[in-house]
C-alpha cells in the first residue's frame, strides 16, 4: 500500500462510519482498526506523500471522530511542515479546520508559519475554504495580525453570497471572536447574504449570526 492508497483509505472510511454512534465495544474495534491505518498512512506520508495527501490525512481523522493524541498531532506537524507553503489554500484551510475540532494549538512558529503563508494565498480561499479558515484561527484563539484580518474579511467580501448559512454564521462568529471590527458596508453585505437564504437557517445558526452582528455592531441601512 503506498501513500495514495493510505490516504484514501483514511478518507473512504471517514465518510462511511460515524464513530460516534457506535456502541462501545463497536467504536474499541473501530479504534484499534482505524489507528492502525492511521500509523501506516503516517509513515508513508512523511517521506512520499504530496501536499493534497497531507492535508486529506488529517481532514479525514478529524472527520471520524476519533482524536488521535496530542503526540500524534505534535509528531504530524513536524512532519507537515515542510508541505504548508506548497498546499493551496483549500487544503490549509481543511488542516486548520481539524486542528480547531481536535483543540490542537500548534506551536508558536508552527503558528506563525501557518498565518503567513494563508496571508499569502487569502485571494486564493473560496466560500468554504474561507469559513474553515477564519472558524478554525478563531476557535484556536490564534492571534492574526490586523493586517491579516484585514485581507481575510476583504476576501469574504467577494464571496460573501456563495456562503452556506452554517459557513455565513460562523464566519460572523469568528470575526466577531477575533474582535476585528468590518465597516458597515462589509456588514450589510452579510446581512444580505443571510437574508437571500433567511428561510435554509437552522435557529441556532440564525442566532448565532444575529449575536454576532449585534457584537460587532451591524446598523441595518434604511432600505433593510
């Protein structure tokens, strides 16, 4: 089995069994079989595997359910390094995504690796990319620099009615939480956006989203 076929395996199964529904003994079996596929995805990944397999890998364990253990995560990052300036913005965002499910802080200048290079790639984020990102640096309670802030609600902006009504709340949650204040204009764009799909939210996505607005200070424009 080489690193395309681990991968994939972790994936397959990601999407086909949902951990947590298992009855106890079912989920111990699930484990032990799921870690064990786990170490050999991870032993072909460090020296073969591409950026897409990197990210997938731990897209896939975070999908399941199942936390792997802090050393497992610490021994993962070192090891994907190396591949963050080459993935494209979708696959960091997915890599954050399941930091932030996990609870995984990375390292300071794991940290600052990772902001950089999104920095770099922000025009690059479509709606769903955006929302992993932005959700998972919030969720962490990293601490982007304004100018990355900044760039991150810019680039929401242009995609700001293709979000999903899950993606559009916890975006506004996220910016709230990161206490970066957007002009009104970028807030009435939101406020559009959720309106145009006002009937697809579920209630505590809908709350979420008006918490957020009143926190960060939305005024509706007379012709709302």
């Amino acid at each position: 089995m080489n690193h395309i076929h681990a991968c994939a395996l972790l994936s397959t199964t990601s999407k086909v069994v949902q951990y947590s529904e298992l009855d106890p003994q079912e989920q111990q079996q699930f484990a032990d079989y799921y870690v064990a596929a786990l170490q050999l995805a991870f032993a072909k990944t460090q020296t073969t595997a591409g950026p897409r397999e990197v990210s997938s890998m731990l897209w896939a364990v975070a999908r399941v359910g199942l936390h792997p253990g802090p050393d497992w995560l610490a021994a993962y990052l070192q090891a994907a390094a190396v591949h963050i300036p080459q993935m494209n913005p979708q696959d960091v965002g997915l890599i954050i995504w399941a930091l932030a499910r996990f609870r995984h802080v990375p390292e300071p200048q794991w940290q600052q690796q990772l902001l950089s290079v999104t920095l770099q790639k922000m025009q690059g984020f479509d709606a769903q990319g955006l929302c992993n990102l932005l959700w998972g640096v919030a969720t962490l309670d990293l601490r982007p620099s304004r100018r990355w802030l900044a760039a991150a609600v810019a680039a929401a902006e242009q995609v700001m009615p293709r979000f999903q009504p899950q993606g559009l709340a916890n975006v506004l949650w996220a910016v709230a939480k990161l206490k970066h204040q957007p002009q009104q204009q970028w807030l009435q764009a939101a406020a559009d956006a959720a309106a145009a799909k006002l009937h697809s939210f579920k209630p505590a996505e809908l709350a979420m989203l008006c918490h957020s607005l009143a926190k960060l200070h939305y005024k509706p424009s007379s012709s709302s």
